[in-house]
C-alpha cells in the first residue's frame, strides 16, 4: 500500500524538525524481507524481524535511574529544557510499585534521593522540582554517572539507567566510557535518548547497543508524553533478547550487523546481507523470552533477478561502513579499515569522514579529470527505479480518481440517473 500526505502551516519556518509518529503492529512475531539482484553480480536482502503481540505481557516491578546531563553544550537548542520535559513525562508513567533515582552531571554527578524511591506521587512532585532547579554550566564527563548509577542494581530486579545527553564528551573520554560499559552489572540495561540537531549519534547508539539497550533521539517538535509511554514500553521488557538468525542455503555472507540487538515492541530488528545462490533458503530466528527458548523456521526464495530495490544495497553498505568506523573509534585503529571504507563509499554513493561527493557538469569533465565514476551503474539502476515507483504511484492516483463520481455505463450514460431531454425547439 501507498499513502500520499502533505503538511501546511501558517508562519512557519524552516528551522524545525518534521515529525512523523507511526504505530508498528504486529499480531504474531514475524518477518518481512526484500531483495535486490542483478544477473552477473550477488545479491542483497534486508529481513525485518517485528515483534508480534502475542509476546507481550504484564511486566514485574522494575527500577529506573535517569542520567540528565547539564553540561555547558545542553544550554544549546533548548536541549536542557527539552530533557526536563521527557524525564518528567517519564516519571509520570512510571507504575507505584517502580523505583527512580535521578543524577545529574557535568565535570561531577549529583543525586535527588542517593537512594531508589517508590515512584508515587510524593517523590514524583519532588523530582519535577529537581528538574526545575538544574542549570546548564560546565564541561562533560559521563563516566563517574554512569558508575554511580551502577550502585542502584537490585540482583532481583531489572536496572535501567537511561541517559539524557548530547554525547559532546572528550574525545579521549570515549575509551573511558566503553571500559566502564563493562563494568556494568549483569542485570542492567544502558538507554541513551540523544536531545536537540547537535548530537553525537555514534557514542550515543554505542552506548546503548554495546550494553542490549536503545537509542532515541529527541527535538523540540517531539510529542514528549507519547514518547515516553513509548519507550517506557520497550524498557518494561524486551521482546526476545539473545537474537540469532542464521541461513541454511543461498551463500548468505556479510551479514550487517554481526550481532543482533535485543527485539523491542516498536522497534524492528533489520538484518542487511548478501547472497550468492538463488536458491529456497531455511531461515531459523533464535532468542530467548523470559529464560525461555523461542525458536521459528521459516522458508524463503533467493530471487535470481530483483530490480525494485536497489536502495538496500546502499543501505547494506552504510551500516557495513558505520560498524568498521565505529569498531575502529580510535583515529590509530583507522588504517586497517581505511581502505574498505573508501571502496564502500565510492562505490555506493556514501560520504564519510573519508569519501565525498564531486559533482561536475558532464561526463567530459570526469574524463577530463580522469575521475573514475565507479558508481555510475548503481545511480542509473536508482534513477530507473525511481522513475518505476513514480509510474506506478501515478498509475494508482489515476486509479482512484477514475472513481470518484457516478458511475459511466457502455452507453456514456451516468449510472442511475436518467438522460437528460433537449427541449423541442
């Protein structure tokens, strides 16, 4: 299905974000998959794993300590003030029988309770006024936060530590802030809501995938109370943890990425890879669900030839590229993955740190310049396809304006209402 939507607004401006908000909603735990094949080269697929309902459930009591950073950096976009709101939202959605803390930080943490609290409202009223009284002012150092928060874990219960940041640390920070996920103990979860335009993406998800939490990123426009009954969902518990998903038949290589997340309700698990055989494929998905095992099989066919979407081979080649730079953080780790990223990046249209776009007006001037365009076949597959979908979204708007009005019968008369008469002149 296709849907056509148009936004229009009175004195507004460029300067803000355009947020659409969608439901994902599954019946029973499944998975779609597309494809994308050419004759004479491998192909590529991107399977998407989405939580069914039937895996939902009442969730124990469980216990939250909220990082809120009011460095310097969160003064900037109203960041501060948006992390406010959230956590605010948060907490109001938090059950009776849950527990919170708050720390803040900037060069040091400081705690509301130094003490998990009952979220009822007594302690609810307290941590707005909290919130209200923080002010933005200093450098950034999460470490010591996130190593006082691990002092919160209860061996009975599930500890979440979501963290409230813009990632604008210290470059040298970072090795620090990985050695302490590490740390960690083995009943907590990292989640990293990233607030405002200016953010460090890159830390932020690491954080959060490296320890089978979540990364949300957070603007002004942001629906706050939506957003935290949302992710307060996913954080009650996790779909299915320990994910696998292997392959029988096809030749399936490069699987991006290795190691899958933790499956949450309203956020798919998408796994990108590459295929050599067009064959009949077994796919067995493995996880677990509350300590128990859960296990599916499922048949699918490798298609030999598969034009329409073309846009998963780059998608596959940026989430390959990201793991190689996110792998190698360190700038003296670089140089053995440097060469791989070049090639990626020219050859699927993807800008790095590493690759740029060069744009000039004909092919004469690439000869010219003797600049090989090494993507050249991959953009013309995606114009072609463009232009494919457009056909076919016009063909169906033709479809459905054919429709409307009455009816026209073989004799070019309006169904239902009789002809109408000339007068006798």
């Amino acid at each position: 299905s296709y849907y056509q939507a148009s936004l229009e607004a009175d004195g507004g401006d460029l300067n803000r974000d355009v947020v659409l908000a969608y439901r994902l909603s599954r019946a029973q735990t499944g998975f779609d998959m597309i494809y994308s094949k050419t004759r004479g080269d491998d192909g590529y697929f991107c399977l998407t794993l989405t939580a069914g309902e039937e895996l939902a459930g009442e969730s124990d009591p469980m216990d939250y300590v909220f990082i809120l950073d009011i460095s310097g950096s969160m003064a900037n976009q109203e960041k501060l003030k948006i992390s406010r709101e959230c956590i605010g939202a948060f907490i109001k959605e938090l059950g009776e029988d849950d527990r919170f803390e708050i720390i803040t930080f900037n060069v040091t943490p400081a705690t509301l309770f130094n003490s998990l609290k009952l979220a009822v409202p007594k302690t609810k009223k307290k941590a707005t006024e909290f919130l209200g009284s923080r002010r933005a002012a200093g450098g950034t150092v999460l470490r010591p936060a996130l190593m006082a928060a691990y002092k919160y874990s209860d061996p009975d219960r599930p500890l979440n530590i979501v963290v409230f940041s813009d990632g604008m640390t210290e470059q040298g920070s970072r090795k620090e802030l990985m050695a302490a996920l590490r740390e960690r103990p083995p009943n907590a979860r990292v989640f990293c809501i990233g607030v405002g335009n200016e953010v460090n993406r890159r830390l932020l998800s690491r954080l959060a995938e490296d320890s089978g939490g979540l990364a949300a990123y957070l603007s002004r426009q942001e629906n706050f109370v939506r957003k935290a009954r949302a992710f307060r969902r996913k954080l009650m518990k996790p779909a299915l943890t320990n994910v696998k998903i292997t392959f029988d038949g096809g030749g399936v290589y490069d699987i991006e990425p290795p190691t899958l997340p933790s499956l949450y309700h309203g956020t798919p698990v998408r796994l990108y890879g590459r295929y050599r055989r067009p064959n009949p494929v077994k796919v067995t998905i493995e996880a677990e669900i509350n300590g128990a095992e859960f296990k599916n099989e499922f048949k699918v066919v490798f298609p030999k030839d598969e034009g329409g979407n073309p846009e998963i081979e780059r998608m596959w080649a940026w989430r390959k590229v990201q793991r190689l730079l996110r792998d190698s953080d360190d700038p003296d780790m670089r140089q053995g993955v440097l060469d791989e990223v070049v090639r990626l990046g020219e050859a699927y249209s993807i800008a790095t740190e590493h690759t740029a776009f060069i744009v000039l007006e004909n092919d004469a001037e690439y000869k010219r310049w003797k600049i090989e365009r090494r993507n050249v076949l991959r953009v013309g597959r995606d114009v072609a396809s463009r232009k494919s979908l457009l056909k076919q979204l016009e063909r169906m708007r033709s479809e459905s304006l054919s429709r409307l009005g009455p009816s026209i019968d073989d004799g070019g008369v309006a169904a239902g209402r009789p002809a109408p008469t000339l007068p006798d002149t």
